[in-house]
C-alpha cells in the first residue's frame, strides 16, 4: 500500500507537473546582446562615502562588486544620486560630507538626508571603487541653483583628474541633471505647473554650463544622462522620453551630448510586506506587466540611437517592504527581472540602493538598527549581502565573459517558470530557469516541484546531449539568508564566496527537476 501511494505520486509529479521547453539552437535575430554589467548599482547620494570609504576603501563593499568583476569581466557600473542628489551642495570648507537626517520612523528606519554639503573629498571618494568602473555622477536641479551644480562638477572633474582615480582607470561615464523632475511638481522644487517643456529648458541651461565645466559634447568619453523621471505617460503629453524628444531636448548643444535616456522604476508602493505581497512580486506575470509597457519608450528612445537604462529601479518603494523586498523570494524576482528586462530593449538595470534600505543587494556597513522597524538591534549586524545579491551573481555567471553574449527568453507554457538562454557568439552555451512559486515557512504541505523537459530548434549546430546543473538552494522564499548558490555562500564576513562548490551532471533526455522558489543554471556540454 505505501508502495504503491509512492508509485502514484511520482507519477503525478512527472506526468502532470511535466512541462516542456524547446531552445533554439543558435540565437534568433530578436535575442539582444547582453552586456556583462546588466546589472548595476544606483547608490542614494547622502551617504555615499559609507559605500566607498573615506580615507581608506570600504573593503566589504569593493570585494562584493568585484566578485560580479571576477563572474562577467566587468565591474558592475554605479550612478551615484537619487533623491538625496537633489539637496546637495558644495561647500569647499566641508571634509566629506555633512548631512541632516529627518526622524527615523518604524516604516522610514533609515531616511534619506534632507540636507547634504559635501566638499572635494566626498567625491575622491570615487577612487576607492574597484578599477575600471564607469560611474555616472548625479548633480541638483531640483534646488535651481545653478551656482551649485557648477561648483559641484568642478569639483568631479578634480576627482576624475587625480592619480588616485585616474591610475584605477575609473572613468566618468555620465552626469546626470536632476532626479525624477516629473515629481518637481509634487515636492515643491518647482510650480505646480511644472512641465515637461520646462524640465527641457531647465535642463538645457544647466547641461550648457555643466558641459563647459566637465568637457562633454556629443564625442566625448563623458556624457549625459537625461530623463531620469519616477514613471512615465508613454505618450508625448505629460513626462515621458517620447515628450522630451518631441520637445526637443536633443537638439541643443548639451543635447546632442545625451548619450543615455534614463528611467526609474518600482513595482509598486507597500509600506507592510506580506506573504500575498511577496509571491505577487515574484509572479511571473506581474513582472512582465511591469515591464513591457515601456516598450514604446524604448522604441522611441533607441530611434534616436540612444541607450535606454533603467537608472534607479528596486522592488517597492518605502526602501522596500519588510519581509518582501529583503527576502529570498526577492531575489528570483530581481533575477527574472533584470533578464526580462533585456527582452524589451533596457540595456542596464541599475538596482537603488541605500545604507539600511530593506531593498538592497548589499548593506556596505555595520547596521545598528532594525531595516524592518528601526528599533535598536540587540547585537550590531556588519557589513553583508542580502539575499537579492545572489541575483546579481547568477546574472553574471549566466552573462560569462565572452563579451559576445546574446539572451533570449524561452517560450515556457507555465505560468510558474521562466527560462532564458545564452548564447556565446552563435553558441548555445548556458539556460538559466527560475521557479517563483513561492515556497514559503507557512507552507505544510510538501514543496512542488516541476519536470522540464528539453528540445531543440533550429540547426547550424549541435544538440548538446549533456549538462552540468547549478542551483540556487532556497530554505523558504521568505528566509532572509541561508541560501546558497552551487553549495557556496556569499553570506561572508569579506563579502568573498566560500565553500566549495557543488554542481551535478544531468542527460538532456532526462530533462531536470525545479522546485518551488529555486533558480538551476545549466551549462551545455556535448
Ligand atoms: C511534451 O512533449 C512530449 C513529446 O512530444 C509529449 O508526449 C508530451 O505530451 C508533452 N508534454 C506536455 C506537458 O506538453
Ligand atoms: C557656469 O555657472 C557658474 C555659476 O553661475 C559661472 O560662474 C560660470 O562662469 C558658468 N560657466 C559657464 C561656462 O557658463
Ligand atoms: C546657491 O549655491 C551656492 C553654492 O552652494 C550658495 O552659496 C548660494 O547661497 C545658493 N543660492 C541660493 C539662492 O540658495
Ligand atoms: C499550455 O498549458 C495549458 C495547461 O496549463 C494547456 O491547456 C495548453 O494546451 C498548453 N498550450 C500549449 C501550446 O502547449
């Protein structure tokens, strides 16, 4: 009788829990390149010197970055601004930075500052990323002040003309003017009638000075970021790409400087996570729905021969919602997320990130309070990753270092799974596949689990019979650490992997198992 209720389920969970998926065998004309630092970070300006270091590097914060280094053969890129790039202001006088917070809430722990004066030091701070990264520096239009976005780029252009960051090869790949002027309107910095049209004028006289000072024109190794705006009308009426184009942002000397149309995004606003919340985020659907009505924007933008980015993007506002956006779960959402992402045309997903954002891919300090509530913690947490960063890491490990590596989403009839190859050149090298059915601690029941199946399409090269299978093993999807990619972990004191690694081999006409809320990397072989 046991016997035979064994037989019964594991037929029940091949037969109908099977689902095939079918690969091209070389990339179709539609599967975009990939470029090696997918995914990138957007750091919230006031505490940036937290991140970096001051006199000396933050070595936590320059091993983590420099893993995603090791993986795809590029650091990932930092913009360094946000909210907080709105109320700088240089003050020569100032050793780093001074900023002032407002009070700390149980749902706002860790406020962005309402006032920052930084001096030349805050920006050498630059030095201390690892070598070769290519950093876009965010000035202040909000406060219409034009002497102090001046004084600013005089004093990022000293930074960027130092040994120190010079001899790193740290290059200043962008300025950008002003953080989501579409919400100017909303927060006071400008009349409630503040339009596109007038964001374009605002804009022009500032990047007319600013590119005096830095040295941008439209052949310049630094250029400019623009748009930068919360959300999007997808429509010439009202804040888009398409309306500043139409308005004729680029037609300015500083405009045809713009080599990078910036947008931001968040999945939506909770303050309280939840369960629902948390598969919601996850879902496959949602994030596709998130995502494709871009997709004129992108048209519009790549006409112009522009790069499209998502500059500053992260799950739910509020820094995140609290036992969602600092959860595994989030992370097979962030993974999926960056990989759709390429599929409508973003070439760049630049995760936000703050100290103690409930959010975040890293936390690069000792933190002393509670990310979910503020409340004091009884035993300070140093510096370490959440498990978001793992999606970082699987990015890169997927993207590798051919620098010629172009993705496709696969066409997977479930509702469930997502899957995505890779292709060296013309090669079908790698298949990245994530469950988001979120498996989580209140579940009794005994965690599902899906059959894929394999075929492939097309010809010009052959079928690879074999694989080697790595996967991203996930306590529950609501666990907030524990997770281990290929047995190791990243949940180290010097942010460096450890343990050693645990792959299995697999035959393509066995197909692989999937569970609920786990991500499996194959790499082909013959
Ligand atoms: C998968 O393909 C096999 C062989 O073509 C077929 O027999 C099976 O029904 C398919 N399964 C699903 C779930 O579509
Ligand atoms: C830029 O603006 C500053 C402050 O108003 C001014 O001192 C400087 O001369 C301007 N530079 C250019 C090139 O317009
Ligand atoms: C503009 O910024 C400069 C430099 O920070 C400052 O000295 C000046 O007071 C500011 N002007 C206004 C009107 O706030
Ligand atoms: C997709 O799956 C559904 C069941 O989930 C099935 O009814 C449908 O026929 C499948 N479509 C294809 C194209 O296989």
């Amino acid at each position: 009788m046991l016997l035979l209720i064994f037989v019964y389920l594991t037929i029940f969970n091949h037969l109908v829990l099977g689902v095939n998926v079918s690969i091209p065998l070389v990339p179709l004309s539609s599967a975009p390149l990939i470029t090696p630092s997918l995914v990138s970070f957007s750091i919230e300006q006031d505490r940036w010197t937290d991140w970096a270091g001051t006199t000396s590097r933050n070595q936590f914060f320059f091993n983590v970055l420099n893993n995603l280094n090791q993986l795809s053969g590029v650091p990932p890129r930092i913009r360094i601004g946000a909210d907080s790039e709105d109320h700088t202001n240089f003050n020569p006088a100032v050793q780093f930075s001074e900023d002032v917070f407002p009070a700390i809430t149980p749902t706002v722990p860790y406020p962005e500052a309402s006032s920052i004066v930084v001096g030349d030091s805050y920006y050498e701070s630059t030095q201390f990323l690892p070598p070769n990264t290519r950093v876009t520096w965010g000035l202040n239009l909000g406060q219409n002040n034009l002497t102090d976005a001046f004084l600013e780029a005089r004093s990022i252009v000293k930074a960027f003309s130092s040994s120190a960051v010079k001899g790193a090869g740290i290059v200043l790949d962008s300025i950008e003017i002003g953080n989501e002027a579409d919400l100017y309107k909303n927060n006071g910095a400008r009349p409630t009638t503040f339009t596109s049209s007038q964001y374009v004028a605002d804009w022009t006289k500032f990047a007319t000075n600013i590119s005096a000072v830095v040295g941008i024109s439209s052949s310049s190794a630094t250029r400019f970021w623009s748009g930068a705006f919360s959300g999007s009308s997808h429509s010439t009426t009202g804040f888009s790409p398409q309306a500043i184009i139409s308005e004729g942002i680029l037609s300015s000397a500083p405009g045809s400087a713009i080599a990078t149309i910036s947008q931001h995004h968040y999945s939506g606003s909770f303050c309280s996570g939840s369960e629902g919340l948390l598969q919601d985020l996850m879902e496959k659907s949602s994030i596709r729905a998130n995502l494709s009505p871009f997709s004129p924007d992108i048209t519009a933008v790549r006409a112009k021969g522009l790069d499209y980015v998502l500059g500053e993007t992260n799950s739910y506002s509020c820094h995140g919602a609290p036992g969602v956006s600092n959860t595994a779960g989030a992370a097979l959402w962030a993974l999926d997320y960056v990989l759709f992402a390429t599929q409508v045309g973003v070439s760049r997903v630049f995760f936000h990130e703050g100290v103690g954002y409930k959010y975040n891919l890293i936390q690069p300090i000792t933190l002393t309070r509670s990310i979910l509530d503020g409340s004091t913690l009884p035993t300070p947490i140093p510096a370490h990753i959440q498990p978001q960063y793992y999606a970082a890491i699987i990015a890169a490990e997927s993207i590798g270092k051919s620098g010629n590596t172009h993705a496709a989403e696969l066409s997977i009839n479930n509702s469930q799974i997502a899957g995505y190859a890779f292709y060296d050149g013309a090669h079908l090298a790698r298949a990245v596949f994530i469950n988001s059915n979120a498996f989580l601690k209140s579940n009794t029941a005994a965690r599902p689990s899906i059959h894929l199946d394999f075929g492939f399409t097309g010809s010009g090269s052959m079928a690879p019979t074999s694989f080697t299978i790595k996967r991203l093993n996930v306590g529950h999807a609501d666990d907030t650490a524990g997770l281990t990619w290929g047995g190791q972990t990243y949940e180290t004191s010097d942010g460096k992997v450890s343990g050693s690694l645990e792959v299995s081999n697999g035959k393509v006409v066995d197909g692989v198992d999937i569970q609920a809320t786990e991500v499996v990397l194959l790499t082909f072989g013959g």
